[in-house]
C-alpha cells in the first residue's frame, strides 16, 4: 500500500471515529462545522490521486459525500448526537473546494 492510500485509510479512520464518539468525550468544539469542512477537503485531496479519470473521481466525491451521510445517521444512534444537515453541507462544502482547488492548481486528467 502506498504512502497516499495508508494516508487516506488512517485519515479516513480518525474522521469516523471521531464523528461516532459520545459528545461528552470530545473537547469544547468552538465550531465543529469547520472540522466537517476541513476534515472532508483533506479527504478529497487525498482521494483524487486515485481517480484515472472524471468518471472515477466522480465516484470518488460521490462515495466521500456518502460515507458523511452514514456518518451524520450513525450519529443519531448516539445518546448526545444527532443528524445535522448543516454537517453535511459542511462535508459538501469540502469535498467541493478541495474538488475545484485541485483542478484548477494541479488537474489530474
């Protein structure tokens, strides 16, 4: 496995993990839309490299938009959490720049 895919599996593990804790163990989130956003660029930016052309990086985007929304409904069967859809259009949000940043700094096809 490639350092990118390793890197991917492992951000892609501490993204999941820590959207599917208990709130009470997470630290004061002072905006966790941010990390959403932040969280799902890193991951698009580490996922692109995969694709070989537009029709796999479409895959690619639609599964990172997917694995979010299985997130945010796993969340509601947490004691203190919940579906957000401002979550999703935070993880959107993401997927979104890191998709338009890395075509128009460095196209992959």
């Amino acid at each position: 496995m490639g350092w990118n895919a390793l890197l991917f599996v492992l951000t892609a593990t501490a993204v999941t993990v820590g959207c599917l804790v208990p709130n009470r163990w997470l630290p004061p989130l002072p905006n966790d839309k941010v990390l959403h956003f932040v969280s799902f660029a890193v991951l698009t930016g580490l996922a692109l490299p995969f694709a070989h052309d537009m029709s796999s990086a479409l895959l690619w985007l639609a599964g990172l938009l997917l694995a979010g929304w299985i997130i945010e409904c796993l969340q509601s069967l947490l004691p203190d959490r919940r579906f957000c859809w401002r979550d999703m259009a935070a993880n959107a949000g993401g997927i979104a720049f890191a998709t338009l940043a890395t075509f128009l700094v460095a196209p992959i096809f």
